[in-house]
C-alpha cells in the first residue's frame, strides 16, 4: 500500500473493511450506514462519495457509492482493491429487466457481465475477456436468497452498457436474444478489476424498470426492494 489517501479516496489505510457494499448512489451509502450498521464511522467523503466503515451483527463491513457508469466504478473499485486492501466488493444497485419474465422487485445476480464498453481494451488480450462474479460470493447469496424463502430472484448474465438513452432500436432484442436478463452501467468494470487484481466481487441488482413492459418501480418499491438486496448482501460480506 502506502498510496493512501488516494486521488478520490481520503481514507487512511485501514480504514475500510476487507468487504465493500457499493451502491451507485451515495444517499444509499449513508441510509445503509445510518440504518444498518453499528458505530458506523464517516471514512471518505471526496466528491460527496461518503464511504463508512461499522459493523453488522459483529461484522466489519464497508459501504460506499460506485457513482454511475463504469468509469466511476472502475476508479472507486480500482484504488479499493489496489490500495485498500479491501478483499469483497459487493455491488448494490438497480437494473432494467431484458427478460419479458423478469418483474419489478426480482432480485438478479449477474454471475457474468457482458458490455458494450471499451474498458478491458487496457488489457491488450488476444480474445474476448468474460466478466464473471466470485464463485464463492455468488454461491453465498444464492444460500441467503434461498433461506429467505421469499425473494423471487435469476441468476445469469447481466449487461453493462455505457449507454442509458440507447439511440439504437434494436439493441434489447439483441441482447434477449443471448439470454441476457437486465441492463446496468457497473458490473463488468467491477468484474474485470477483480480480476486482475485477484481479488472478489458480485453483483446483487433489484431490478426498477423494465426494458419490456415499461413499468417502472415507484419510490415506495424501490425502498423495500432496497432493504431485500441490502439484507442479502450484508449477510453474504
Ligand atoms: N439501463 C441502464 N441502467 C439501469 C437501467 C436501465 O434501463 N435501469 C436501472 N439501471
């Protein structure tokens, strides 16, 4: 380490646990601290980005805002991995249904991430790279989900796009065609910073609109929603 503070992280070393929520919204990050975690402690705040450190049932857990797209993602999970010596970034956040039976609330887990994005150019390798979650995380959120027992939720590939108002009619049946449930901005930046770094991530998303029938959660929705991914993902970290 020794790299800390970083160019968007003023925390100290130390400060974050070995497990990271993340979701896009920093509002979020603070009622998730504020609500969820004890003696939660203000460790970041560059840009607004409040990042906490607490506990949750005994457990030393972080919790702080990816921003949107996956060049904000790719900064935050980057300068967490590589000198914070955080272990488990586990992404937060909300998707739009691809699937014509996925609904609203539905939790998906991306176990892969596909994307439109130019980000594993950097990696110069000779193939196409295939973003996949964390074997162990995905398989412990699929046992918390179950015992639950009242959670509808996919697992499968998600899409991360860098487009939100896609000009391109076309591009969610393209996508559907390949079986892909939901679109995000995040995952696939997260992924592939795992794993070049070795370290471990998921994706847990609730999904808030959707691409096929444009119904759209109301606030309300997205709260309660919110509090099921959370749960899933505070006992998964
Ligand atoms: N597109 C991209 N990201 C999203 C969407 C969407 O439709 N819904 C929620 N996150």
């Amino acid at each position: 380490m020794g790299n800390t503070p970083t160019p968007h992280i003023a925390a100290k070393e130390g400060d974050f646990a070995k497990t990271v929520l993340m979701p896009g919204d920093p509002l979020r990050a603070k009622y998730v601290a504020e609500t969820f975690l004890e003696d939660a402690r203000l460790v970041n705040n560059v840009r607004g980005v409040n990042g906490y450190t607490g506990t949750y049932h005994g457990k030393r857990v972080s919790v702080m805002a990816s921003g949107m797209g996956m060049p904000s993602m790719g900064i935050y999970s980057y300068e967490l991995y590589h000198f914070y010596g955080v272990e488990n970034i586990i992404r937060i956040g909300t998707a739009g249904a691809i699937q014509p039976d996925l609904r609203i609330r539905d939790v998906v887990l991306g176990m892969g991430a596909c994307t439109d994005s130019a980000f594993a150019g950097q990696f110069c390798l000779p193939g196409t790279f295939a973003p996949i979650a964390s074997y162990e995380l995905l398989a412990k959120a699929v046992s918390v989900i179950e015992e639950m027992g009242t959670v509808r939720y996919r697992v499968g590939n998600v899409l991360s796009s860098d487009v939100f108002y896609n000009d391109n009619p076309d591009t969610r049946d393209l996508w559907q065609k390949m079986g892909v449930l939901a679109v995000e901005m995040e995952s696939a930046a997260l992924y592939m910073n795992a794993a070049r770094c070795g370290k471990n991530a998921l994706t847990i998303c609730t999904i808030s609109d959707s691409l096929v029938t444009g119904e759209a959660t109301t606030s309300e929705e997205r709260q309660t929603s919110f509090n099921d991914m959370l749960k899933i993902a505070l006992e998964t970290a």
